[in-house]
C-alpha cells in the first residue's frame, strides 16, 4: 500500500488538503496519514486536529509528502535556505 503524509503545522491552511485526500482516500491503493511538530493542532479555520504522527516518528517509507500551508512556516520550524 502506498502512503501519503500531510504534514500540518499548528495554524495550518484546512482548506489546502480536502482535495487531494478526497482523491487519495477513495483509492484502495493509497493510506492518508497527517504529522505535525506537536500531536494536536488548530488549523486557521479553528479545526482541532489530532495527528496520526510526530515528526521524528516518521514511518520509514513514505510515497508522497504534502506540505500544507499555513501561518506558522514563517515562525521558523523549518530549515532556514
């Protein structure tokens, strides 16, 4: 089975990963998982959302990483370029 991580940090976009979910979630082929830096989050739209994993554990084989947007990526809990 092939996996796809959303990966949502805390004030996270909500509507950025219906669409491709919804695709992915119909296909026997696929599993939809999200991660975050914490286990519960908040989107923008205030959805309280408990995560399937932490960052740092990571199932080892992952097909496809989503990275949804949202207003924390500008705090700085990501990797400086």
């Amino acid at each position: 089975m092939k996996k796809a991580i959303f990966i949502m940090l805390d004030q996270y976009a909500d509507w950025e990963a219906g669409y491709l979910a919804g695709l992915l979630n119909q296909k026997e082929d696929w599993e939809v998982k999200t991660a975050s830096t914490q286990n519960e989050i908040m989107s923008i739209g205030g959805f309280h959302t408990k995560v399937d994993h932490l960052l740092d554990e990571l199932p080892k084989q992952i097909d496809l990483l989503v990275l949804i947007g949202g207003n924390s990526w500008h705090l700085g809990f990501c990797c400086e370029v």
